[in-house]
C-alpha cells in the first residue's frame, strides 16, 4: 500500500503544503492492515525500558492529533510519537504557515502547535488496542498562564495511552516557550513533570518514561546546564533536535527567509553535531534520540554512530516517500553486514567526538 501512496507523490505538491498533508492522514486512515513484515533483529533495540523492534521512527508533527498512529507503525516503523498536543486546542499561527524548500529538500514552518487539544486526542487513544510503541509529544498553550502546569496535565491525561512521553520545549513557534530550556526554569519543570508521573504510577499504570527535547540552537554552556539537569532528575531520555531559526548559506530557494522552523536535509549537520555534544555530556546516563535531515540508510547510519540509540524523521518522508522506513532499515543492515557489526547497538557513540568537533556534524 506505501508503493501506491508513493505514485502520489509528485501530485502532492501541486496542493499547498498543509492541504497535501491532511491528504496523507486521510490515505493512511483508509489503507488497509496487512501483516508488517519482520524486522532484522540486529536492529531491535532496547531503550529507557522498552524494546524497539527497529530504531526508526515517526518524528512528532506529522500526526499531530493521533489519528493514524498504526497505519504509521504499519509503514515499517519501529515506533511513531503522535502530537504536540495542547491542553486546549488551538489554531496555530495564520496561513500560510507551512513552505517546501524543493531543492534543498527542507521545510520550513511556523504552525505554532494547531492541534485538537488533550480531550480530543485522549478520545482517540482509548479506543485504540495498544500496538506496537506509541510516544506522545505535549506541549503548553501559546495563551497559558502556567505552562508548567499543561506539561503536568499532559503526563498525567496521556500516561495511560503512551509508552513514552516527550515534554517538548523546543518549537520556535510558540513565543517564550524556549526560555523553558534556561536553567532555573527546566529545573523547575523537569521536577513537576517527574512528580506527575510518579502519581500516575500510582493509579496502577506504570511509570511511563519521560524525555526532553530540545532545540539545536542552544549555546553549549545551556546545553551543559540542560544535560546536568536531565541527569540531577533522572530523565529518562533526550530527543535532539527539534527545527532550527538559523538558516544555513547554502540554501537555495527564494522563500528560505521565511519565519519559522527549519527541518529536513539542512537541518542535518547542526542537528547530529548537537545529538553528538549531548551524547558525550550525558555519558550514557540515558538515550538519546537523534532527529533531523534523516532521509536516507546514510544519514541514520551517521545519527547512530554520532550517539543516537534511536533516531525519528519527518520531513524525509515528504520528499522520499512513505516507503522511507523500510529503504533506511535495508540500508542499515547492509552496513551491519559490511563492518560485520553483531547489532545496531555496537556502533552508537563511535563517532561522537569527532562529530563534536566537526563543522559539518558529520
């Protein structure tokens, strides 16, 4: 079925970036379930508790509402994270919001979180037979009078649906919402959202892990600050990144001034370099999960290898199809078999200081 949605491909982009995605939801709704073929199983990985049949993922943003988790796990992916999802709902930001970058094979947005809000989503996920790994992403009002307090709710109103949960404060969209990652206010957050979870525990559903992910453009004195927190409060894992505000020279289309996030191909160096300088100050204290500009066996391969235990895309998906999962999982284990690697596992980290140090990331 992702070979058919695949021959759309071309035609997606004749409708404006937004339209052709809420077409891609409504495609994945309707395809049928068929059997997912079985993964290697020198790429199952175990992390922060669970085990990952495969390290690829869906990357939030994609399936914002959790409306076709399973028919994204049913793509090949070895875990999918639906959201952001806000306590109320909200629009987001005017249209349009939302612009390819063609030829660089990048996105940028400023959705600003437009999303159905907790009830509807929690709706949705009682009623789905839990299937595979399931994150969901939450986030604070661009309107909250306590941000800190929608994080809270989120871990406590979604614990029972989600194998993990991500507190995201990192999207440049949502005005204020990165000053969550300076020190003072992390703390405080971390210890809140923490104490959530211990409550929902509680209440006989487990203790969920809890990651963090963050921006890419933190300066390396914050990032110092960030990691020492994430291991002060015993976070379960870190996602990095989320989209970057800086805009990389070698950009070629005309509309890369727009305001907003920039994901895909020229988000890849920054965001492995950061994955890496992350990887090294946690000092495998926990996981991490590398995201952006993975689009190919390659460039997951170099997330891997520069600290990633698991990595997620999105925009890849836009410009190689939804076949990508199993293309990157074909391509990873072929290089397992060229440096004749037992597991997936063996290789994460081999190159993060020297991913540090690069200017490239890579």
């Amino acid at each position: 079925m992702s070979f058919l949605l695949d021959l759309a491909l071309p035609f997606s982009r004749l409708f404006e970036a937004e339209d052709a995605h809420r077409l891609a939801i409504r495609a994945l709704s309707l395809m049928p379930r068929g059997s997912t073929p079985a993964d290697d199983p020198r790429l199952s990985v175990s992390a922060f508790g669970l085990n990952f049949r495969n390290p690829i993922g869906m990357a939030a943003g994609f399936d914002k509402n959790a409306e076709v988790p399973d028919a994204v796990l049913a793509l090949g992916f070895g875990f999918a994270e639906v959201g952001t999802i806000t306590p109320k709902p909200q629009s987001g930001n005017p249209r349009p919001r939302v612009f390819r970058l063609l030829r660089d094979e990048g996105v940028i947005n400023r959705l600003g979180f437009n999303n159905e809000g907790f009830h509807s989503a929690a709706a949705r996920l009682s009623r789905r037979k839990p299937n595979g790994i399931l994150g969901i992403n939450v986030g604070a009002n661009k309107d909250s009078q306590d941000r800190i307090a929608d994080y809270v709710a989120g871990v406590e109103i979604f614990s029972p649906y989600a194998a993990y949960l991500t507190i995201n404060i990192s999207s440049p969209n949502t005005p204020g919402l990165r000053d969550l990652q300076s020190a003072e206010a992390l703390d405080e957050l971390v210890k809140r959202v923490m104490e959530a979870r211990e409550r929902a525990a509680q209440r006989g559903i487990g203790r969920k892990p809890i990651l963090l992910k963050i921006a890419p453009d933190v300066a390396l004195g914050d990032l110092d600050d960030i990691v020492e927190i994430a291991r002060k409060r015993a976070i379960d894992g870190m996602i990095v990144s989320n989209t970057t505000i800086t805009r990389p020279a070698s950009l070629r289309e005309s509309n890369a001034k727009e305001q907003g996030g920039l994901s895909g191909k020229p988000l890849f160096d920054l965001s492995t370099r950061m994955l890496a300088e992350t990887y090294l100050r946690a000092e495998r204290a926990f996981p991490v999960v590398g995201v952006g500009g993975v689009d190919s066996p390659e460039a997951a391969w170099k997330k891997i290898r520069a600290g990633a235990t698991l990595v997620q895309l999105y925009t890849g998906m836009i410009y190689k199809g939804f076949g990508i999962a199993r293309e990157i999982k074909r391509g990873l284990s072929l290089f397992l078999d060229r440096g004749k690697h037992r597991s997936i596992q063996d290789i994460v980290g081999r190159d993060a200081v020297e991913t540090a140090a690069s200017r490239t990331g890579v």
